[in-house]
C-alpha cells in the first residue's frame, strides 16, 4: 500500500492560510503564541497546595510571556490566553517579582477569571519552575516546581505592574 502511495502524482489546485501558528513577537519573545491559565485550571480543580513558601531565582534570569484570555475562553475549564507581549525579563523586575511571589498572604477566595496572566519560566529554556500570575481578576499566582505539586499565593497590583511591558 506504501509503494502505492508514494507512485501518487499529486498535484495542487489551492491553498490557503488556515491560521497563523507562532506569530513574529511571540518566537522573537521565545514564548508560545498560546497558553493555558493554570491559575484558573488548579484552584477550580482544588488541586494547589497552601500558600507559596519564599521563593528563589530557579538558578537564573526569567522569560515573561504575557497572554490575553479572549471572553469567550475565560471561565472555562482550561482558558486559553494568545501572546501579547514578552521577553527576558529584566534582573532589577525578576528580583522584584520573586520578592512578591515569596509573601505568605492568605488567598483570597475569588472566583472572577483572569482576561490576562504571565508565565515566567527559565529563560535558558529548560526544566524549571514555572510561575503563572493571573494580571487582573483575583491576581492570585501559582508556582510550579519542576518536582511537581502546585503552590498558590495571593498577588496583588504591584506585582502586576513588576510584570507590564518590557
């Protein structure tokens, strides 16, 4: 049946652009064009652990990636964000970050969805701890070891603004 295949003379009559897959700013950013918001996914599923405990750099400087939730996504089961803005973040920003995302506040219980949320992941690509902080909405973050289990903190405006356009 192969063989037959591979005799096929094809030919095309058409073509289009179905969507775009990874836009320009997102690969110059090293980010996903897509993502998911795990913040919203783990506390709906009650799966996070007590508030974060400190944390540390993960051994080096971050990756933001920043992703708008469309309406029609928020809420759901797992909402999907597109990517709006991103890039290493700069060390003066990360060591503020990390500051705020090592409060031991209590969580507040909330259930209105986030429209925006960051990721931060090791800027070198590789396995680490990944951070997701909801912009707006309850602005609660979620801090992922790569050891597993998920620990959610309580964020607040500052954080958000440590987080804003590069």
């Amino acid at each position: 049946m192969r063989a037959a295949l591979d005799e096929l003379r094809l030919t095309e009559v058409d073509s289009r652009t179905v969507g775009q897959v990874e836009s320009p700013e997102a690969a110059t950013a090293g980010c996903a064009q897509r993502w998911s918001d795990m913040v919203w996914v783990e506390t709906t599923n009650g799966r996070t652990g007590p508030p974060a405990p400190p944390v540390d750099s993960g051994g080096g400087p971050l990756r933001l990636c920043v992703y708008q939730v469309p309406a029609s996504e928020q809420g759901g089961g797992k909402p999907v964000g597109d990517f709006v803005y991103g890039g290493p973040l700069p060390r003066e920003r990360q060591a503020g970050v990390l500051r705020a995302l090592g409060n031991r506040r209590a969580v507040v219980d909330c259930a209105t969805p986030a429209s925006r949320f960051a990721l931060l992941r090791p800027l070198d690509g590789g396995a680490g701890t990944e951070r997701y902080v909801e912009l707006d909405g309850c602005r609660r973050f979620l801090v992922v070891p790569p050891t597993g289990g998920a620990l959610l903190g309580q964020g607040d405006t500052a954080l958000a603004g440590l987080l804003g356009p590069l």
